[in-house]
C-alpha cells in the first residue's frame, strides 16, 4: 500500500481499471461467452503489465502531489480513462463504434447513466462492466470529496469553508496534510472503500432475497449506490423484487442526500437530523409526491375512480420513491410511476423530474445536479433579507458558521447557479445547431450536466435517439457530463495562472 501510495494518482487508476476487467472477464467464462471473457482479459492483462512497468520507471522519481495537481490527475481520468475502457467494451460488441462504446463509458464513469444500447442488445459481461465502471466512478467520487474537493473548497464546499474556491485555509489534520496530499487521500480510501464496498454487498444480499437474480441484484446495488441508475433490464420497473425491493432501494437512496450518512470526515454536525441537507432532502422527497398525489386525486374526480385508494397508494408510492430516485440524480422509476397516469388520466409532466435532477443530492456524495447545500445557502439567504425589511437593524444569530452561509456561503452559490445556468443555455443553443428541438435539446443538456441520464427516456414526450446523431455530438455530450461531475468551478480553478502561483 505505501509503494502504491507513492504513485501519480492517474496512474493508479489506470491500474485499478485494469484489475477490474478481470471480474467481467470471469464472469463471461462462467457463462461460456468467451469471446467477451478474451476482449476484457487481454485488455486487463495487457493494462496491468504496463502500468506495472511505468510504476517501475518513476519508482525514484519525486512527484507533484498537491492537490491541485490531484484535480488535475482526476479530470483527466474522467477524459481518458474511458478511452481505456471502452477498448474491450467495444471488441466485446463487436457492432458499435468506438465514438458509441466512449460515450458509454463516460456516461457510466460519470455516473450519469446514458445509453445508447437497448438492454438486450448487450450481454452479462457487458452490462455488468457498464455497472461496474459507474460504480468505480461513484466510489471515486467519495474519496476524491473528502482528500481533493474539500481542501480545495471546491465540489459544493466552498459555501461553507473560510477560504475562496481552490485557495483554501485548512487548520487542524487538514494543515498538517497540505504538504503530503497523498497521504490524505489515502487515509481517505482506508476510511470509505471498505464502507462502500460493504454496503454494496450488504445491498446485493437484500435484493437477493427479496427475489432478484444475483446479476440484478449486483447491477442494481452498484446503480443505486454510485446514482449512476444502470441496469441490465432496463430499470428496477421490470425486477423481480418489485415493490419490496423499491422500498429497499428507496432506503439506501438516503446515502445520497448528505454525507453525514456515511461519514463524518468533512463537516461536524450536531447529528444527522440536524444536517440542513439531509432535512432539506427530506423535505422536497414529501412535498412533491404529495402535491402530484393531490393533483391527480383531484382528477380521479372526473373520471369517477377517487374511491380506488389500492390505485391512489400505489400512485403515492411511485412518487415517492420516483421523486427521492430523480432528487439523487439516480434516475430509477418506480413500477407504480404509471399507476397515477391511469388512476386519474393525466399525464406527469417530465419538467418535474428535470427539477428534481437539477436541485441534486448531497454535497461530498455521489449525486449531480447543483447540490441541496447551495440551495440551503440561498434559501437562508432569502430568509435573512426578508427578516431585514421587516426588522431592519435586527442581528442574525446561528453563530460564525451561519452568518458565512447566509453572506459569503450564499453569494459564492448564487456565482455557481449563474454559472450553471449560462453554462446550460450555450449548451442547449449548441445543440440546436444539430438539428435537436428545445425540448430535446434541453432535456439533453439538463440530463448530461446533472448527471441524470435516464431523464433522456423519461422527460420528452418523444423519445430522443441518440444513436442518429454524428460522433462530434456524442463528444459535445461526453463534455457536458465531465463538466457536470466535476463543475464548471473546478475547471476554472484548474485553469486560472492564480491558483497555481506558488
């Protein structure tokens, strides 16, 4: 572990990428598909042999590791890695471009979970290399929140951290570390690795026993716990659990909303109940599918099914669990989602879902969209301004912390919402320019910054055929869903001279 530590951080990816093809390759030798079982060998072999021989060449070389050498080294494994892991993807299909099988690749790095492969279309190695890739991107995502983001304040951090984003001022173990980042970030590994690991298999075991296939089950727990929503049968509406493993889903979605659920290493909270994120969570996951419950009991009315209550619980519950999957950017649908629609004979507009994806999960976790603590930040913010005009020399309380996220905290996340929203308008414009209508257009864009790929089904009335279009917009596409994963700030401190004086 301290040779491995000691190496650039985009090589050890490299090298972990490798390792984990030999699990698909397994599996396609169980199977007898030995053509898939040689496409994911040979790659993993060849990869591991060179990473092994490049390790050897810089073992005695000292390395940059600060950590804006490590955002750098992250970015780029959100670039190029999937050009690696594509390699045996696309030999394994056999009849897809290599344009087709990198866009699939970074959209299940990215945890963003587009496809452009129907379902039966791909075989058990492929589908479970799709969900093991998300799952590698989620756990990434993880460390990388704690050992890279959060020192830089950066990833949703910097409404909350005394530094400006990418300059920021650490005290206690954070100061010790800023002169070896390496070991942060592997002290960030040994602490949330095994924990992921564990309640992955944890909810493998569970949707195993309420009835789902092992490959299900596996893909399924990846999807949810890396909210990258892939799954080998084209979500969890089709799984043999049904309901029961909805509800079990639905608990392990909670992971999402805050990272106080999990871990403690980058913020103190006086408990989980008390986290503004994880209440703010909670609080739109009730609101909405109430408010779509009450809508579509009104037009229940109408057509003289309001006393079905079997029909308005199961309607209840496939928001319910819809809303808290589309807030986590995971993007699953419930298999009750449609009961509503035939309950009441209205349609759910998809505007909602994109809403939901927007807004996004938890700071630090592995969820998209703009994160609940900026809108927390300016929601605070509001409330102060108001309570200003009412009581104009009244003092806010709440302590340091409070008075940084209601001004600093606040304005630093406004800078982001104006730099998403400009940065979804050229987007949505540019896609125009491909012959995509708005609404296509649109969708595209929120389901790629947000990292919600499964509102590219759900969310236009017309599906969207992405394999029709040319391989530059795959790539335009490939773009949006890095910059969606690591956010527009981070790229700007990677890119500022400033940030790197000194």
């Amino acid at each position: 572990m301290h040779a491995l530590a000691r190496q650039p951080l985009f090589l050890t990816l490299t090298g972990l990428t490798s390792v984990a093809m030999l699990l698909p390759a397994a599996v396609g030798l169980a199977l007898e598909e030995f053509h898939d079982s040689r496409s994911f060998f040979y790659a993993g072999v060849i990869g591991m042999v060179l990473t092994v021989l490049v390790a050897i060449s810089l073992a005695n070389r000292q390395h940059n590791t600060s950590a804006l050498r490590q955002l750098l080294a992250l970015a780029a494994g959100f670039v190029f890695l999937p050009v690696y892991m594509a390699i045996p993807f696309q030999e394994a299909v056999r009849t897809t471009t290599f344009a087709s099988a990198y866009f699939e690749m970074v959209s299940s790095f990215t945890t963003t979970g587009a496809t452009l492969f129907d379902p039966a279309r791909l075989s058990v190695a492929e589908h479970l290399w799709r969900a093991e890739v998300g799952w590698l991107g989620g756990m990434l995502m993880w460390v990388a929140a704690s050992a890279i983001m959060a020192p830089l304040a950066l990833g949703g951090f910097e409404v909350t951290a005394s530094g400006e984003p990418g300059q920021a001022v650490l005290s206690g173990v954070a100061a010790s570390e800023r002169s070896d980042p390496q070991s942060r970030l592997w002290r960030s590994v040994e602490a949330l690795v095994p924990l992921y690991v564990g309640l992955t298999l944890a909810l493998t075991v569970m949707l195993m026993v309420a009835g789902d296939p092992p490959l299900i089950a596996l893909t399924h727990a990846m999807a949810v716990l890396s909210t990258s929503g892939i799954s080998p049968i084209g979500g969890v509406e089709s799984a043999p659990s049904g309901i029961w493993g909805e509800i079990i889903l639905f608990l392990f979605l909670a992971f999402a909303l805050s990272r106080q659920t999990f871990s403690n290493d980058t913020r103190q909270t006086q408990g989980l109940w008390y986290d503004p994120e994880f209440r703010l969570g909670l609080l739109i996951v009730v609101i909405v599918p109430l408010a779509l419950f009450l809508r579509h009991w009104a037009a229940a009315f109408e057509v003289g099914e309001e006393q079905n209550w079997l029909a308005g619980l199961r309607a209840l519950w496939g928001a319910l669990f819809t809303a808290a999957s589309f807030l986590t950017t995971n993007g699953f649908i419930s298999s009750e989602w449609d009961t509503a629609q035939f309950w009441s004979g209205l349609s759910t507009p998809g505007i909602i879902l994109m809403g939901l994806a927007l807004l996004g999960g938890g700071v630090a976790t592995t969820a998209g969209g703009v994160k609940l603590l900026r809108v927390y930040a300016l929601y605070q913010n509001g409330t102060r301004e108001i309570e200003r005009l009412v009581h104009p020399s009244s003092v806010g309380g709440a302590g340091l912390l409070g008075r940084r996220l209601r001004k600093e905290g606040a304005f630093i996340a406004w800078v982001f919402f104006m730099l998403f929203a400009v940065t979804l308008s050229g987007l949505t414009m540019v896609l125009g320019l491909y012959g995509l209508n708005f609404e296509h257009s649109t969708v595209l864009t929120i389901a790629t910054l947000a990292n919600t790929g499964p509102l590219i089904e759900v969310a236009p009335e017309a599906a969207i055929d992405l394999n029709a279009h040319v391989w530059h917009a795959k790539l335009l596409l490939c773009g949006a869903m890095v910059l969606g994963r690591l956010e527009l700030l981070a790229v700007i401190v990677m890119l500022s001279p400033d940030s790197w004086r000194g």
